[in-house]
C-alpha cells in the first residue's frame, strides 16, 4: 500500500491485445489496486476464455492467432470501436499501448478524440511485451515494421519494457532510440483482497524428480525437449505440464503426452488461485522460452520466474539467455549449456532430493517481494501523468 495514493483518481486508458489474457488481467487490476481509473479498449483473441472484466471495457474486436495481414487490416475497425468512447479517451490523464498493432489504434483514436473534445492529447505509454519476428526480419517487412515503430516511439512520452535484454538487444542499437525507459518486470500480481497464502516447504515423497512447464504450454521447442528427455530417462523423470494448450503452436501435443507413462498434462488452472497446485507437484521447472531462439527468446524475462520461485520451485533454463543469466544470477535454479536432452538429463541426474529441497527451502526463504509485483513497482509507467498532476498540468483547449 502507497501511504499518500499519488496515482489515486489517475484516468488511465490501457489499450490492450486480449482481454482475458493473463498478464493482461493481472496489469489491469495492478492499476487498479494503484488506485487509477481504468478504461480498457482491448481486443478478444480467438480460442480465449469467456472473461468478463469488473472493469469498464470497450470491445475492439475479435482477431486470429498468426493473422498478421487480419490484424493489420483490422485497424480502422478498432479505432472506429474505440471513438465509441471517445469521451473517456478525450477526458484520459493516461493511454497505455501495449504492442504495436494496439500503438498504432491508441495513437489514431487519441488524436480523433481529442480533436473532437478540443482537448489536449494525453501523454502515450508505449509497452512492448515482446519484440515479435517481424521486427527483427531482415528484407522489406522487417523495415517496414521497425520504421512504424520508430514513428510510435517518436510520439510516445515512455518506453516501457518487461525485460533490460529488450533494451539493450533491439530498442538501442536497432531501433536506434535514445529516450526515456522505465523497466517494469513481469512480476506475479496478487489482489491484497484474494489473500493467497505463499506455499511452505514440506518433505517430498520418495519418487522419481518432476520437472514441469507451468503456464501458456505454446512452445514446441521447450515441449519436445522435455519429451524427449522424458524417453531418455525413462522411469528416473516425470514430466508435468500444467497450463492452457495453444493448439495452433503445438503438434500432436495430446497424442504424444497419452503415449508416454512418464508425462502427464494436467490441464488449465485458475489464475492465480491455482499456481500453488500447479507447481506443487514439480521439483523444478523448465523456465525457458525457446520459441523465437536468438531474439526475442533471449531476452525477455518470462513470468514463470518469479511465480516458480514464489511458490518455492527452482527454475531452469538455457546460460546464454536473459532468463538463464537472471536464474544464475539471483541463484533461482540452474542453467544448462544446451537445449538438448543429455545436457536436461545430465543435469537432472547430478540433483539429489536433498539438494532439491535445500534449493525449495531457499527460495521460500526469501521475501515474496522478490517475486511479487507491488503497486510500487507500476508507478515508472504512469511517470508521464503523475508528472503533469505534480505540476498541476491541465488539459487546454
């Protein structure tokens, strides 16, 4: 809790890619917590949960997995869903764009708007949440898409990034860009209200090492080496994925997992409820994502770090990577050399039980705000408006 509430009655408008994501969800009522007054303006992505938000939400629309060409077409569309509300985007202290596609709708629909109101235009948060394959593709989509970019952070007043790697890899020295940055970790977000209590470390039957993938299961790379590691191993590893399936990013996932006695899926969970069940059964778990390896698989900072370690479970991932360095770094698990099977093995077997649960015991050890988002730590990205509201900036004509 913020003794003094600066951010308390702020009009924030969160421009956002699916309304019943996650991280997302979690952002959102983060803000909320903070004390903002939240208009979204998000779309719905094919296949999501049936969410309805406590929060005021403008619907813009549904768009397709990989449907780029859709998406971009889609645009006049959702500016149009958006000036349907142009009032709350008008009378806004804040926009927040999370992702370009969503950039370029905010930035569109905040000029229509307050043209219309005869109002200044608020500041613009630009939040990239990752740096999507097409915007490091060489060729003419990839400069195309790097130059529409450029002239979204040319009007945005903050870059915020989830991850330093984001930073230092792509944003400088490919986008060239030399503003203002606030880092704002994927931290895992509790509602104080929830009243979710922190696993404690309890001895572990006497079985074989489970090592699990929690969250969004949309990797192939990271899905087909914990099977085949599980193959390797045989009856000395169980395999655990606990999460929502992304079926247009896996193959043969349900067939392959039936067909194996040493792997189990054990479905969706509720969020954030059911993190401690999920991780739960796993001694450790597989933390790296290797879906874009050699950029954005390298840089970011995935969420599962921190909820892994809340929940008192050690991490594993690739050494060369953003997500191994912070695993090594703050001492939250191991990292492997390779993504191959015999380097998980190699690893797996060199981790007795005891080791494992000395590994538990420190990490439940440690203070949750380690690994927990505090209120605290969103007040870089509302940076722009709370500026403003100290100089007692108002909107003219």
């Amino acid at each position: 809790m913020i003794p003094d509430r600066p951010a308390r009655g702020l009009k924030v408008a969160v421009f956002g890619f699916d309304v019943a994501e996650a991280s997302q969800i979690r952002r959102i009522r983060a803000l909320i917590a903070l004390g903002c007054e939240v208009t979204s303006f998000c779309q719905r992505r094919q296949g999501s949960a049936d969410f309805r938000p406590e929060w005021r939400n403008i619907d813009l629309g549904l768009v397709r997995h990989q449907d780029i060409k859709g998406r971009a077409l889609g645009l006049g569309a959702a500016v149009r869903r958006a000036l349907t509300e142009w009032r709350a985007l008008a009378h806004a202290d804040l926009v927040i764009a999370r992702n370009l596609d969503l950039a370029l709708i905010a930035l569109a629909a905040r000029r229509l708007a307050c043209l219309r109101a005869g109002r200044r235009q608020p500041p613009l948060v630009y939040e990239c949440l990752d740096i999507h394959d097409l915007m490091t593709a060489p060729g003419r989509k990839g400069q195309v898409m790097r130059a529409t970019e450029r002239q979204v952070l040319s009007r945005a007043a903050l870059l915020v990034v989830s991850s330093p790697g984001f930073t230092e890899n792509y944003f400088r020295p490919l986008q060239h860009y030399r503003g203002p940055v606030a880092l704002v970790e994927n931290k895992l977000w509790l509602d104080p209200a929830a009243g979710l209590s922190r696993p404690v470390a309890e001895p572990r039957p006497d079985r074989p090492v489970t090592i699990g993938l929690v969250g969004s299961i949309r990797c192939q790379a990271s899905v087909d080496l914990l099977l085949k590691t599980a193959d390797l191993m045989g009856d000395r590893l169980r395999v655990r994925f606990s999460g929502a399936l992304h079926d247009h990013a896996l193959k043969d996932f349900r067939a392959d997992v039936a067909r194996r006695p040493n792997v189990e899926w054990t479905g969706p969970y509720a969020y954030p409820a059911g993190l401690p069940g999920a991780y739960a059964g796993c001694d450790l778990v597989w933390a790296q994502d290797m879906w874009q390896r050699g950029t954005n698989s390298d840089w970011l900072l995935p969420n599962r770090i921190y909820e892994a370690s809340w929940c008192g479970c050690p991490s594993v991932a690739l050494a060369d990577t953003q997500t191994g360095r912070r695993i090594a770094q703050d001492a939250l698990g191991w990292v492997i050399d390779r993504p191959d099977p015999a380097s998980l093995a190699d690893l797996l077997d060199r981790l007795p039980p005891a080791s494992l649960a000395e590994a538990r015991s420190r990490l439940l050890a440690r203070p949750a705000a380690e690994f927990v988002q505090s209120t605290v730590d969103l007040l870089p990205m509302l940076a722009p408006a709370l500026m403003e509201k100290t100089r007692g900036g108002t909107k003219g004509g």
